[in-house]
C-alpha cells in the first residue's frame, strides 16, 4: 500500500480540477496521447491573426518588454516609476495572465520557486517593476532536477517529479513554454510490491491503470517533463533573467506606510513598493519582520504547521540488471516507499534506481551515514530483484530536511491546523503579500505553488 503522507495530498487531485481561472479554456480543450495540451484551433487563428496585424511574435514581445523593464537596485533610487512603453496583452494566453497596468508598482520577491517565479513572470509582462531576491544559486526551489554526479547524461529528479493530467495550471505553464511531456510510469515489463518481506510482481498494464493512492488520477495520467523538471522553472527564469538576483538571502524586512525595505546576508538593501513573500514555513522564522507578523504567521512559521519531511537515495547502476527478470525497476514496499527507475525511457545500458522516502521514515534515514542508507534500501530492494547485491553503483542521498533555503519537503497540516491557521498563513498584511504551496488550501504540488502565486499577484496587480 502507499504511504500515508501521499494521502495528505490525495485532495490535491480532485478539489484543483474544480477550481476556475480567468484563462481561456479552449487552450485546454485537447490533449495528445502524452497529455499534452494543444491550443483550441480558435486561439490559434486567434494568435495567429494578431501576430500577423502586429508583425510582432509573442516570444519576442515577451523578450523585449523583459529587457525593457530591466532591473534597478532599489536601495536608494526609490521605485515605483515604470516607462510604461509595452504594449498591451490583448491574447490570455496563459492561466495568470493579468490585464496591462493602469498604475504600475515596484515588487521585490522573496524567492525564485514557482509561486515567486509565476507572480514574477505575470507582474512583469503587465508592467510593473519586479525584482526577485533568491538565496540559492539556482531558481526552482523545490522542483530541481539533479545531473551530478550521474554519468552518461542522465538525471533524476530530488523534488516533484510526476504531474497529473488534471493539474490545469502545470500543464498551461508547460504549454506556454512549449515543453514536451513524457508518461511518467513505464508501460512495460512488470512492477513489484515488497509486502512482509515477501515479492509480489505486477504486469504494467494493469499497474498503470489503477491510482496510485485513492482519489488520484490513474497512473497512466501522469506525465514528466521532458528533459527533467527543471525546465518548467527554468523556463520562467530565461524570461525574467534581467529581475532575478541570486545567492541573496533576505534577512530582515521593514515596512512602512508607503514601502518596504528588505536587507540581505551580504548587506544589500532593497526598497519597492509592495513585497511578496514565498518563503516556505520551515525558514520563515529566520527573516525578521518590522513590524512583526501577525501571531498566527509566527505561530505557523515557529512548528506550528505541520510539514512531511522527505528523503531520496539514487543509486546509478552500469546495467540494468532487473531487466532480465522482466522488470522495469519499479515498485513500492511497506517500509513505506516508492521505488522508481527514472531512466525507465531511455535506452542506454546503465539505469538510476531510486527510493522515495517521506515522513518519518525519511527522518529516521536522515541519521544514517551513507553506507548505511545504501546497505538498507539495497536489502530491501533484493527481496525482489535479488541479483542487486551483485552489483556496485554510485550513491547519492537527497534529504529536504537538511536544505537550508527549505528545512522540510511540503506543508501537511492536521486539519485542526489548517483551519486555524490557512487563511492567515496567505493574508497580506499591509504591503506584504504570501504565497507558496503551503500558502495554499492544498498542498505538495507544483499546481498549488502556481495557484497560490497567481492569487498574489493579482491581490499586488488590484492593490493600486
Ligand atoms: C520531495 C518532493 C516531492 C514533490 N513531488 C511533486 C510532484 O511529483 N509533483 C508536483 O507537482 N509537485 C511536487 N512537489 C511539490 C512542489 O515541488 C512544490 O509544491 C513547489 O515546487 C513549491 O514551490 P514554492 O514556490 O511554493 O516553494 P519553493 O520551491 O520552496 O520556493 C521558495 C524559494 O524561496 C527561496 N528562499 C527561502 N528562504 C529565502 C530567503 N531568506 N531569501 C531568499 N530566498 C529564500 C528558496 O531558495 C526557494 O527557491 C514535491 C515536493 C517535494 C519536496
């Protein structure tokens, strides 16, 4: 059976599919077979018509109104001025897409994951001034495919990974991008299930056809990037280059009546006139607010919003030896955890196997050193691909848990909790505006880090 903390995000699924955006939906009328989105024949015509009267592409109306509204260091040039020069957005063509600012605003971003990098991306096409302050080197946040220390170029993916074909807002940004999808489960050869110590196989087929945890979506109507994750966020950030600053770590912000004022690790000061926090709970508490948060916020940020913690071992195997047991590499055992081979799709000879840990059995193996989480996982493994113990493989372990810029994998409140605190955890207080999957009524998807971002920035865009 599955874990308990995937049931945590059992609603996620069914309740966003209900949810309405101010989006064209003809753009999500058609699928392919790999669930990609094609645009209505409509918007196409439609987007067709108006490049053509304006000679002007959409990629390069985006690329020029980015560079044109380049970033300044807001410290000490006061902000809020715009040059006002783009041309209005006349075509919806994505989920958040806001309408052109009458009165355009100065925003810092605390955080370049996708809630910031979606309010960023939208914000900025509409014409205000927006900058972005990450702490990381890199943008992405929870959604980071990792390269190193893989050999023959292939990947695995440390945070989401798998999208399921309602997740309306995903799959429009991944549209919007042009980024190909791939099924996320393998449909051949056979999975396992480890249960009491005991191997059981299960022929693809009838695997992919059933939900992975009650509620969900089939399997099969799961979908990855191409390419690796990455790329969504990536995709943002190419746009949003001139905005975005990295390895900067907020570490205090002021507010007053007209604006807000925040300071970094290094020291620099930034100014605007409204500030979007997406800061994840776990390390919200170590940015100081003048004035402070309101007492539910610290109270969230201080341990009182539950999070599931989450850990992955990848191990890279010069062959792939579960082939000649007719299997695909891909399973789940009651420790609790999912096994994957996220190089099911490619055909070289070396593969990633690949353990998927949450709550507090992630915990539990966070204390190991890594000969001992390889020598566990590797046991368990063998009771149903038994010729494991055979082979050598490179090991690498990545725990949520131990990311600073994170502290844990995804909000998980009881439901107590999240009726007490939901509402204050996403309120704006005064020129402060939050977001993020945990800012969010669901939680542990990308989806709800874009929903989250685009109620934001339409609160900041309807703020004048
Ligand atoms: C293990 C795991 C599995 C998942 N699986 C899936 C999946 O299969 N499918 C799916 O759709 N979703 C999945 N998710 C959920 C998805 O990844 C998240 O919901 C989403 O990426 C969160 O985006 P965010 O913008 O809210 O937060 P984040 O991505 O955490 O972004 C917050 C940003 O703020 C930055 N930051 C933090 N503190 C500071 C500071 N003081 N100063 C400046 N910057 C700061 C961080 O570096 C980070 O970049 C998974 C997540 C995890 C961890």
């Amino acid at each position: 059976m599955f874990l308990n903390d995937s049931i945590n995000l059992e609603p996620n699924i069914f309740t966003l599919e209900l949810v309405e955006y101010e989006y064209d939906k003809t753009m999500f009328k058609r699928y392919d077979s790999q669930h990609k989105q094609l645009p209505s024949k409509q918007a196409r015509l439609t987007k067709k018509r108006l490049n053509h009267e304006t000679g002007f592409s959409r990629r390069r109306f985006l690329r020029e109104s980015l560079l044109s509204s380049v970033f300044v260091p807001l410290f000490g040039c006061g902000g809020g001025s715009s040059d006002n020069t783009l041309p209005p957005i006349t075509v919806r063509s994505t989920p958040g897409e806001l309408s052109q600012a009458q009165t355009t605003q100065s925003i810092l971003i605390i955080g370049a994951g996708l809630s910031g990098l979606v309010a960023a991306y939208e914000l900025s096409r509409a014409g205000h001034q927006v900058t972005l302050l990450e702490a990381r080197e890199r943008s992405g946040g929870r959604v980071h495919t990792i390269n190193l220390p893989f050999s023959n170029g292939q990947f695995a993916e440390a945070g989401a990974s798998r999208i399921p074909s309602n997740h309306n807002l995903t799959h429009g940004y991944c549209d919007h991008f042009s980024l190909a999808r791939d099924p996320f489960y393998p449909n051949t050869e056979r999975y396992f299930e480890i249960a009491a110590a005991q191997a059981s196989f299960i022929d693809a087929n009838s695997y992919i056809n059933q939900p992975p945890w009650q509620g969900s979506v089939n399997r099969s109507a799961y979908s990855k990037i191409r390419g690796g994750m990455s790329l969504l966020p990536t995709s943002f950030a190419d746009q949003l280059s001139n905005s975005i600053i990295y390895s900067q770590a907020v570490e205090s912000v002021t507010q007053s009546n007209s604006e807000v004022s925040v300071t970094t690790q290094d020291g620099s000061r930034f100014q605007a006139e409204r500030l979007l926090c997406t800061v994840p709970l776990p390390v919200l508490a170590n940015i100081e607010f003048t004035p402070s948060l309101s007492v539910d916020k610290i109270s969230a940020a201080n341990g009182g919003y539950n999070y599931t913690d989450s850990s992955r071992l990848y191990s890279q195997f010069d062959s792939r030896f579960w082939l000649e047991q007719n299997l695909n590499g891909w399973g789940n055992s009651d420790h609790p955890e999912e096994i994957w081979q996220p190089t099911w799709d490619n055909d070289q000879e070396s593969g990633i196997l690949q353990s998927y840990l949450r709550g507090s059995v992630a915990r539990d193996f966070d204390q190991l050193m890594l000969d001992q989480q390889v020598a566990q996982i590797h046991q368990r493994i063998a009771t149903a691909i038994p010729a494991i113990s055979d082979f050598t493989s490179s090991n690498f372990v990545f725990s949520w848990a131990n990311e600073s810029w994170s502290g844990s994998a995804y909000a998980s409140p009881t439901s107590s909790q999240a009726s007490q605190l939901s509402a204050a955890i996403a309120e704006s207080e005064g020129r402060i505006h939050f977001c993020g999957e945990h800012a969010s009524n669901f939680h542990g998807w990308i989806q709800e880090a874009l929903e989250s971002g685009i109620r934001a920035e339409q609160e900041i865009h309807n703020s004048v």
